[in-house]
C-alpha cells in the first residue's frame, strides 16, 4: 500500500516576520502521457517591502538565465513565447496572488526537460528562481513489484500512472491477470510534492509457474484513441525441483557413463553430485553432468545430486549398475579327508549380473547353484570315488571364470578283483592291483614255500603307481609238479587286506592233465639227465661248485614289472617271454630271482626218495631270500 501525504510541503507558505524573501516551490519531478498535459504546480514569493503594483513571470525551458536566451515557454508582459510552445501553454495560476502554475498541452517528447520561473516585478526587481521542475514525458504506466517475490509467499503489485491533466482523466485496467487474482483500484493519490497519480493495486500468491509471467497494466483516456500499456515480468523465487535425472543405469565394465541432474529453480541451483557422501562434482547449473570413463566394479553403487538455493533443497538418487562377468572364483582350500567324513566345499565369486555356478569332476556336473554368489557342495560321506580334480566355473552372459581344486580322500587298502596269477609254458605272473590312499604295501606270500617277498625288494618286485592305484607283478620262472599259491597282501595306516590270486591260463590246464602218473614219469627223465650230465663233467675233471647257475634249466623267478610304456627292454629272456608279456600286456621283464639246482644238488636229488620236487624247490627258495 503506498501511503501519501495529503498536504504538500511546497504549498505551505512562510513569511518573514518582517518582510519576505525571494523563493519558489515547484515538484522537483512531473511526467505526464505523451499527447496529453500536464500542471506543473507553482508558487513563489519576494519581500513584502517591495510591494508592486503588477507582478508579472516568464517561464524558460532547460535555462534559468536570459542572457543565454533560453526558449520561452509563456511571458505574461507580451505573450510573445518560443515556437515549439505556440498554443501548448498558459498559465493556469494568479501572479498577483503569487501562484505561477504553468500548463502544457499537446505534450511531445521535445517538450521533455527543466522548466524554470522568473518573477518580473519591474524595474530591477527581476528574479529566477533557481528551483525548477523535471518534466517526464512518458508512453507506459507504472508497474510496481516488491523486489522480491517468493513463491507461496502473498504479493502486492501496483500499477501507477500519472494524473497531473486537468483535461483528461486516466482509467486503468491489468493485463494477464488472470488465475492471480481480481484487482483493486485504489484511487487518485497525491504525492509529496503537489502531483497526482492514479494507482491499482493486484494482489495474489504465486507460485514456481509463474515465474517469468508478464503482468500488464493499460492506462486509456476516454473519448480519445489513447491507450498506453506497460508489462512486467514477474521474478519469482522458489526453492530448487530437481526435473530431470537419470533413472537407474546399467553400464558393462570398461564403457562410459554419464549421469545427468536437471533442477528448476530461482535462482539458479548450486548442483552437487555425491557418492557415500563425496563430493564427485559441483556448480551453480540448472544441468550438471557426472562423466565416468571406463567403468570398474568398484564404481557401481548409489549416486546422489543435491540442488539447493538460498529458498531451499532438494535431492535424488541414481543407482549405477555396473554389469561385468565373474571374478575368478574363491575355494575353501584343497580337501584332505577318511573315508566316510563330511566334507563341504565353499566356492564363491563375484559378478553382476550373479552368475551360475557348477562343480565339475571329469566333466560330469557334481552340484549347481543358479543366480548366486556362492555353492555350498557337501559330501556327507566321502568316499574313494570322490577323490579327484573338480573345477568350480562361475558364467553369465559376459563370460566364465574357473578356480581348480582336490579332494583327496584317505581309505584303506582294496585288492581288485583283476589281481590274478597267469601260466604260460615255463612262467607264472601274477598281477596284484590295490586301489588305495595314501599309498599301500605291496607283499606276495608263498605259503607253500614258505617265501614272502615284498615291493621293497626291487630286484625281485616292481611296483607302480598311477593315480590311486598300485599294480605290482610277481614273476616266477621255472617248472613244478602244481602252481604254487601266492597271496598278495597290502596295507596302509587305514587297514589291511589280502587276497590269495586265482590262476588263468594255460599252464593250470597242463597240470591237471598231466596228473600224478606224468609228474612221476617227467620226474625220472629229469633224472637220468641229472646223472648224465655228472658223469661226463667228472670225466673232464670239471669240479661243479654248489652255487647259483644260470643252465640250461629254466630257473624259477619273481619279479613285478608292471613296465610302463616306452620302457627299455632289459633281460635276456624277452623273446622266450614274448608270448607272456603280450598276455599280461607288458613291454619288458623285471630282475629275475634264481632258485634253480646246480649240477651237482641235481645228482644228490636222485639218492632222495623222501623229497619230491616241490620241496626241494621250497626248499631252496627260502635259501636264496634268505
């Protein structure tokens, strides 16, 4: 509300007690619409001793001094003025009664400037007052908005035009208004200094949307043409609205992002982008973008954008999902177990999307989780099969990461049912296969012989290893009346087993044909060799010491090569045992243990009813091991 003082100051006249003193009140400013007129109101005093008898004035335009010959704008002694004011002015006051009041009609832009009075009251008593009026010509009303307008916050805005023409009346009316509010005419107001102005006053609330608005406000004079608008843009304040941002952002490892915050706001909002309350980037924007360049695991997560002004805040979030395949998957360590424990595998990786994650043993699928970070795989009781390599494979659809590792399982000692002794000719092999962990004993007992020999013994066991199994090979050399029985025993810290070996082969066959009747027959023959063969070394004065001999007896042998592939032959007897290794599937022939006779035990036999091969044969076997 504008609040006007009903009595202006320059119309209050003070005189000296004793005579006056050359003065002059007039409106520092006036403005008036440009076609219309406009009163500059005016009074002036001189001192009372002076005492005229006819008072006379002259108004000047933009000069107080008449030797600069300013344009005269009215001069009451001849009328006679400049030629821009021909018929626009006249003066509307009474000099006698001290009241210069000027009027101007037709107002043009030219006429624009100061105007100054001179009072003429004859002979020297001339004077021009320095005092003067402003005169404004103007083509818009007057809108008048607080200087700040803050939304939701009542406002009053005033349009105001001047009223200083006797001759023509402003009536005002506001333009785009509407949906603010009805408005108030509040009337014709004096002003401080003697003018007169017309206002209407608007009240409403505004809101963000406004902002920017043009208001309006015409001042149009009735029976004429004259109509003159002024607009003003409203400037309204408000607290930031973040309007524009991302939605939730998917981007594959290594690629660039961008992140983008839009605000409305006024004034304009100071953009933050934040993460885990970092500050990534800042500026007073409406738009503020965050610039990622090759994305990395570590970056996905929550991103925030902070706007706020002097009026407010506001803020959002973004999640930036940052899509990669599987990290190279963790395991709980290399398993050592017994037989029949619990074992449980953790295998765990990281990956977005989450990945599906398989155990494989030798290419078969043991376990499978989908879509999860990490598989449990429990084997409530291990066993000899489930010791091996498995690969833990975590995949999705950006690729497949694998982690090896080992179960090892523990157990005691398992002969396989494809251990067996095998004749051929002259030969018996026997072939123990153990399946067992950690690694097993092997050992071969005769009964019959009263003979154990084990795989410590290389020069007449071998053994090898593959994985978990042991496979040893005993190898006898040498002719007897039955095969004899052998006994594979193996252990290790977890048990013992033993099974005597089944024979397979041709040999088993001979004997059973052969029966008692032929050993006794065969026996003799072997005899009368015996013999022969002393006698005509006696004769040669050949002395045969009792020692091991390689003759032309076979002589019985055990061994245990179980040769592996590519192995250099290394024993004589290889063509007569090709036939054999390629029945037991071997490449070469262990070191042989000799139990044959010399010449000379040979001849002793034949004096020995009581003993019958076989013994003998026992007999020396446990010598030589021995």
């Amino acid at each position: 509300m504008i609040f006007l003082t009903t009595l202006p100051l320059f119309w209050i006249m003070i005189s000296a007690s004793r005579g006056g003193h050359w003065g002059a009140w007039m409106p520092s400013s006036i403005s008036a619409f440009e076609g219309t007129c406009v009163s500059i109101p005016c009074r002036f005093d001189f001192p009372d001793e002076l005492r005229p008898a006819v008072v006379h004035g002259v108004w000047y335009f933009n000069s107080p001094y008449p030797k600069n010959y300013p344009p005269v704008v009215f001069k009451s002694r001849t009328q006679v003025v400049h030629e821009s004011f021909q018929g626009r002015s006249r003066l509307l006051g009474d000099l006698g009664l001290r009241n210069c009041t000027l009027l101007l009609s037709n107002l043009s832009p030219e006429l624009g400037g100061k105007y100054y009075f001179r009072g003429d009251l004859g002979g020297y008593n001339q004077y021009t007052f320095s005092e003067h009026s402003v005169l404004d010509i103007i083509n818009t009303p007057n809108i008048v908005v607080p200087p700040e307008v803050v939304a939701g916050t009542e406002v009053e805005v005033s349009c105001m035009v001047p009223d200083n023409c006797p001759e023509l009346r402003p009536e005002l009316s506001w333009l785009g208004h509407e949906g603010l509010g009805e408005p108030t005419v509040l009337g014709r107001l004096r002003e401080d200094e003697g003018t007169w102005v017309l206002v209407s006053l608007l009240h409403f609330v505004p809101t963000r949307e406004v902002n920017g608005h043009r208001l309006g406000c015409q001042a149009a004079f009735p029976n004429t043409t004259m109509e003159f608008q002024g607009y003003a843009s409203l400037d309204v304040k408000y607290p930031p609205v973040i309007v524009e941002m991302n939605t939730s952002v998917e981007a594959i490892e290594g690629s660039h992002v961008s992140l983008l915050c839009g605000a409305d706001s006024n004034p304009p909002p100071l953009l933050t982008w934040m993460r885990d309350d970092t500050v990534l980037r800042e500026a007073v924007a409406e738009i503020l973008f965050l610039e990622l360049d090759e994305v990395t695991p570590g970056e996905d997560g929550v991103y925030a954008c902070l706007a706020e002004n002097a009026y407010g805040q506001d803020n959002r979030t973004v999640e930036l999902s940052i899509m990669y395949a599987p990290w190279k998957p963790t395991v709980n360590g290399t398993m050592v177990a017994v037989e029949g424990e619990t074992v449980s595998i953790l295998c765990s990786t990281q990956s977005n999307p989450v990945s599906i994650i398989t155990i494989f043993k030798e290419k078969q699928v043991v376990d499978t989780a989908f879509y999860r970070s990490e598989l449990l795989m429990e084997l409530p009781a291990v066993k000899p099969e489930d010791d091996g390599e498995y690969w833990c494979v975590a995949e999705n659809m950006y690729g497949q990461r694998g982690t090896a590792f080992n179960i090892t399982v523990e157990f005691a000692p398992v002969i396989l049912l494809e251990s067996h002794c095998a004749a051929a000719r002259d030969t018996v092999q026997c072939l123990c296969v153990v399946r067992a962990n950690p690694e097993p004993s092997v050992a071969f007992e005769l009964p019959s012989r009263n003979v154990t020999v084990n795989e410590t013994e290389r020069e007449f066991v071998y053994s090898e290893r593959s994985g978990l199994l042991l496979t040893s090979i005993l190898t006898l050399r040498g002719q007897a009346q039955a095969p004899p029985r052998v006994i594979c025993t193996s252990r290790n810290l977890y048990g013992t087993q033993s099974l005597e070996l089944p024979f397979q082969g041709a040999h088993r066959l001979m004997w059973a044909k052969i029966g008692p009747v032929g050993a006794v027959v065969a026996f003799a023959i072997l005899i009368a060799i015996v013999c022969y063969i002393t006698q005509t070394r006696r004769k040669k004065n050949v002395t045969e010491s009792p020692s091991f001999s390689a003759g032309d007896n076979p002589p019985v042998l055990f061994s245990s090569d179980f040769r592996i592939s590519g192995a250099p032959d290394k024993y004589e007897s290889e063509r007569r045992l090709g036939s054999e290794r390629r029945l037991l599937g071997l490449r070469g022939e262990p070191p042989e243990l000799d139990l044959s006779y010399s010449h000379s035990d040979l001849g002793k036999r034949a004096t020995k009813d009581s003993y019958t091969l076989t013994e003998e044969l026992a007999e020396y076997a446990e010598i030589r091991v021995k």
